[in-house]
DNA sequence: AGATATTGTTCTGTATATTGAACGATTATC
DNA sequence: GATAATCGTTCAATATACAGAACAATATCT
C-alpha cells in the first residue's frame, strides 16, 4: 500500500464524515479544487503543506492521515490470554491491547455502586473502549452485547455505539481506557 | 510552530539517534543530499514522499516526525485524584492520563510472585510506563525513583531508564501500559 | 605531512505539484 | 420546465521541489 493511496483513502473518508463538498473543503483549506480531487483518486504527490492545510481544515492531526482503522470485539478472561516469554516464572504478562498509531488513549480508574446502570450514550465514530475489572462484578458494553466481567477480566468493544456499565456486587473497581480517533 | 520546522528537527534529532550521517542517510533514502540538507535546516515544503523515503530509512514510522515528546513521574494514589463530574453519585471516575498525540500505548496485565525482583533495562527513548495495582502490593520504579503501591494506586513514571517491578505480597496484580513514542 | 575520502552546503536545470479556468453533469431554485 | 448554482473532473501555465554537480571544510587515511 503506497503512501499516497492511504491518504487518498483517508481523506475521502474524513470529508465524508466532516459531511462537506470537494469544493468547499478545497476552499476552506486554500488549495486549488484540481489538487484536491487528483488526491482523492490517488494521483500525484502532495506536499506537506498541502497536506496539513487539508488536515486543518478536517479538524484533524496530520498524522491521522497515515492510519488504518479497525473494530471490534475481544475479550480476555482472567485466566485466558497469550502469556508472554518471561524468564522469571514468578511473573506473567499478557499483551491486552497492542496499539494502532495515531490514536489516543486516556486512562480512567472508574468505581461504581451497585443499583444504578450508568449509560453512555455513543462516542465519536471510531472510538473503542477498554475496561478491565480489579474488584468486584461488572456488566458491560453496547447495550446488544453485554458481557458479565469478573475480576481480572479484560473487555474492549466500539464506544461508537450506545452502551452501559453497571456494578453486579456492592462495589466495582475497573480501569478504563477511552481510546479515540484523534 | 510550522510543520516544515517540526519535521525538520524531527529528522536531525533521528537521524543523531541512528548515528547516520546525513549523506549516508540521503543515499539510502533515495534522495539527493542537497532535498535533506534544505530539510533539515527547515527550508522548502517536502513532498510526502520524500518524507515517507527518509522514514523509512531511518526504520521509523512516517507520524514520528510530527510529534512533540514529554516525560515526567505522575502517582495518583487510590483515593487521590480529579474526580470527573458524574450524574451518577454510585459512579467515580478519575482521569489519570491523557494521552498525547502519534504514540503507542500497548496494555498488559500482569502478575507477580512475592521474591524476586523482575528488572527491565532501559526502552527506547521516550518511554512511558503507567502502572496500575488491582491487588497487591508492590514496589516500581526506575531504580532511583522506586515507589511502593497499594491496590488503586496509578503510577506514570519514564520507562528509558532502567527500572524493575517487585512484589510486596504474595501475589500482586497489575495493568501496565507502555507508552512508547511512534 | 601530504593525499584522499567524507562531511554538509549552495548552486542551476529539470521534473512536477499546484493553480485557475473551462468543462459537462447534477441538484437546487423560482 | 427553465435558470442558476454547485458538484467533481480535466486541461494549460506557473511556481517550486528535487536531482546532480561543484564547493569549502573537516576527517581519515598511507
């Protein structure tokens, strides 16, 4: 995949989502029609200031540019995972969650009471979430797939779409990790 | 700050770090000395490219030469730290890093033994480790900087430096992030 | 020391990215 | 239904990024 595909790909896509007009993103970001258009059908070899000048006008970092998205759902239980080599036995490490470029990921520590169901309603398109539960019982995730997690357990699911939390003993302990599209 | 000056220092600072000179970078990059020199005094308006053949040459992924690093010691302990606003009252919610642009953050779960000390040498420059204790007790940190952590407790301290992770109970449990420039 | 590479910078010709206008095709407005 | 606006594409002219050679300065040889 040359880099230029990838970028055409990834503008058409922002442009889309940003809901504007070949015409009028070109004018908002200053650069000629002719030049916008040979990038989206993947000609040419834009220079960076024309590249962050489009970016700008998407409201977007240059680097979202290079990325290649994915979704979906994966869920490790306590005891589950691949265990990394480790030369001392005592510990055991498993990768959770290797991480795409360019995209954010914020760390919240969140508890929750039992009773309540907290919602949320969907996030920008893209964004995943990670929880991971230290204590107590947790139900968790779009409100069509909701996974009962125990301690120990890792749970990553679109946060694109509407989902909820809720605290199945008296208390809970999770980490969650917001991850967005820039 | 411009893109071209970013990128600019983004390449010299990359290319001391792979102790290449800038002729042999150029030649192995494809491109002529004289487009790498105006590069990296900041001068004239790169294509992608151009850019995308001197990543790769110096084996780094193209994002890289956008971002602006940062490294400090964070300790959010368990009943520390901004809690965010929740219409819920039965739902805590802690903030405990934000993540900055074009890195990687990778999530492992682990878990120690009490008895030996599990020692890591230093990650590529740049590298940030967060730690958070499920259960347990242990002691982590780059080797001057260790700190003891009970469960709840967050750590975010440097990981190019060496440092080591060691159980204070029996068994410990944590998530460790590892954050590392791309 | 003398000779020879190799360092990074500056210059000029060429290739090409960008522009602005003209284009037919659609959609909106009256 | 006719007019007007906007859509995205294609074309010629211009601006400029790139390659290659010449350059002085430093480093590495015999």
């Amino acid at each position: 995949m040359t880099p230029v595909s990838l970028i055409a790909k990834a503008i058409v896509k922002e442009r889309s989502r940003a809901k504007m007009s070949l015409s009028a993103l070109a004018a908002k970001a200053g650069v000629a029609k002719s030049t916008l258009s040979q990038l989206e059908n993947g000609h040419g070899n834009p220079s960076i200031e024309t590249l962050w000048a489009i970016a700008s006008a998407l409201d977007i970092p240059l680097s979202y540019l290079f990325e290649t998205p994915k979704s979906e759902f994966v869920i490790v239980r306590a005891d589950e995972g691949d265990h990394l080599a480790s030369d001392a036995s005592s510990l055991t490490s498993t990768l959770l969650a290797d991480c795409p470029p360019s995209r954010r990921r914020d760390i919240y520590r969140v508890t929750i009471k039992k009773g309540s169901v907290r919602k949320s309603s969907a996030h920008p398109e893209g964004t995943v979430e990670h929880a991971f539960v230290c204590s107590g019982k947790v139900r968790i995730g779009p409100d069509d797939n909701l996974k009962e997690l125990n301690e120990g357990d890792y749970f990553r699911f679109p946060g694109d779409a509407e989902h909820s939390y809720e605290s199945l003993t008296d208390n809970s302990l999770y980490i969650l990790i917001m991850e967005s599209p820039v």
